[in-house]
C-alpha cells in the first residue's frame, strides 16, 4: 500500500484550489442544467416535432414551387430544386421513422450522466478540494527517503 504524507500548502497553493473547486462547482451546475434541458426537450418531444415542422416547411415550398433566399425573399423554383426538395423530403421522413433526433439527443443525455460517474468528474473532486482548502492540506505519495551513504 503506498503512505501518503501530509503537504502543507501555500498561499498560491490554496488560491490554485480555490480556483479548481469554483471551476468544479461550475462545471457540475452546467452539467445539472443540460441534463435538465434535455430530459425537458425529450419529455415535449422537440426533437421529433422540430423534423416534422422542417418537413412541412419544404411541403409547402414544394406546393407553392418557390425557394428562399437567405434573407427569406421567395426565389420561383426549378425542377431541380423541387427534385432536392424531394429528396430532402424523404430523408427527413426516414430520420422521423428511425427516430434519429430523439436517439441523438438520449445518446447526449446518456454521455453527460456517465461522465458525471467518471473518477475525474468535478462532482467527485469538490468534497476532496472543499476538505484540503479547509486543512489547507494535501495528501500526496510519500517519497523514498535519499539515502545518506553511498553503497560500493
């Protein structure tokens, strides 16, 4: 089993903690609120109805046969842009059908919760950075002893 001793800190020392524990605090409050984000988006099933507003969208610039700029100004359309639409069209549907928005947005929900389980994860570290910042102490691997003769 490896000892650990005791290191006292020093001032830059703490104020280095200090700064690591408020990063750690931040960074697990972001996680807490993109986790609630998503689980909102996933409950009001954005993802799915966001594809089927794009869906409808290109429907009806398919009917109307008229594209749109970048700034919105209606553009007639060609039989080419309609056989895009078309595509796009059966694409979108497909996304819908296999429900790709909704496994992509689980996929990012699922990869936030897990790295919040990690050993790194700031949620770990606070209470370990809370505790040294009180003692205004660290632990570290005791270092081998120099020895004081020389050996032939």
């Amino acid at each position: 089993m490896v000892k650990l001793e005791k290191i006292k800190m020093t001032e830059q020392d703490l104020a280095e903690k200090k700064l690591h524990l408020a990063s750690c605090k931040l960074q697990k409050d972001e996680s807490d609120l993109m986790i609630k984000e998503l689980e909102s988006l996933l409950e009001a099933k954005i993802p799915t109805r966001v594809l089927e507003d794009d869906i409808q969208r290109i429907t009806d610039d398919m009917e109307e046969k008229v594209i749109k700029d970048n700034n919105g100004n209606k553009i007639p359309a060609t039989e080419a842009d309609i056989e895009r639409m078309k595509i796009t069209i059966n694409k979108l549907n497909e996304q819908k059908e296999l429900d790709i928005p909704g496994r992509q947005t689980r996929f990012k929900l699922n990869q936030i919760r897990e790295a919040k389980k990690r050993i790194d994860a700031p949620e770990k570290q606070i209470h370990k950075l809370e505790k040294e910042i009180r003692e205004k102490s660290f632990y570290q691997p005791e270092r081998p002893k120099q020895s004081t003769t020389m050996c032939d």
